[in-house]
C-alpha cells in the first residue's frame, strides 16, 4: 500500500500511483466521493435508507404485500367462519333419544324444509382428533349438509387463501 498524493487523485490508494484504485478517502474512481451522488457510499457500500438508498421503497412494498395477505386471510376465516357459524346447533330441537347432540343447525333446519331424504350417509359430528368426534348416519340432506358444511368450508377457505395469496398485489 502506498500513501501519497498522485495527479488523478488524493489519498491512499492500493496497486501504486496516486487515484486509480479504491480510494479509502473517497476522492479514487471507484466511488467519487459524495459530490458524485452516484448511489455509493465512500467505501463503495451502496445504501438502502436514507437519501440515496430506497428503504422507502423496499418498506412501501412490504407494507403493501403484508396487506394483501392479511386481507387474503380475512377472506378466508370469513368464508370458513360461515360455514361454522351455519352448521353450528343452536336451534333447539326438543328432546332427544340416547346420546343425540341436542339442537340444530340453521343449514341443516333449512335443508330439512325441502324434504329431500337421501340413502343413509355417514356424517362426522363433533371435533376432529377429540374424544367428542364420531360417525353417525344421516337419511336427511339437512342433516347431511349441516355436519358436512364446516368441512366443506374449510376446504373452501384453504382454496379460496391458497390462490390469493399466490396473487400479487
């Protein structure tokens, strides 16, 4: 490394000769100094923030992407948030035999109003992987539809945020 002073520029500089190579001062060809306002630092580092660097701009996107996914979630809990909030049993029913789940749902009472009967289908009543969970039969297409429905919903959701989210926005 030599030290001096050299006809293109002043400061220290590696590989002989007065400028041509990294200026530690930042006067050498590689960055020009802060009067060349060419997007590099002195020590040839470019910036991401502040008045030369686009940190606005790199947190403006991420501002705008976060809220697309936050609204590709919204879109999702809500659809399957109504199929929950549908198939839920809070109609009451009256009294019931053996270990049946007391009320109804609004889509199964809905459903039941057509009269459609259907050939004997298994349905999952309670929550999955707890002790509340089994099989039990229904011959009605309310019944059917109202314990089919949050699954039905959730497959929908997951869908429905799967494809928004490989959106841009």
């Amino acid at each position: 490394m030599t030290f001096g002073s050299g006809d293109s520029g002043s400061g220290a500089s590696t590989g002989g000769g007065g400028g041509g190579g990294t200026g530690v001062s930042g006067s050498g060809a590689r960055g020009g100094g802060a009067a060349a306002n060419n997007g590099t630092l002195p020590n040839g580092d470019v910036p991401i923030y502040g008045l030369m660097g686009h940190g606005a701009d790199i947190l403006a996107a991420a501002g705008q992407q976060a809220s697309h996914d936050l609204g590709c979630a919204g879109m999702g809990w809500a659809v399957q948030g109504g199929s929950v909030a549908a198939s839920g049993a809070v109609l009451s029913t009256g009294t019931k035999l053996g270990g049946a789940t007391s009320g109804t749902s609004v889509a199964s009472a809905t459903a039941r109003t057509i009269g459609v009967s259907v050939p004997s289908t298994p349905t999952p009543v309670g929550i999955p992987f707890t002790e509340s969970f089994a099989w039990r039969s229904s011959s009605t297409l309310g019944g059917v539809l109202g314990r089919w429905l949050p699954y039905i919903g959730t497959a929908i959701s997951a869908a429905l945020f799967n494809h928004c989210v490989d959106q841009h926005p």
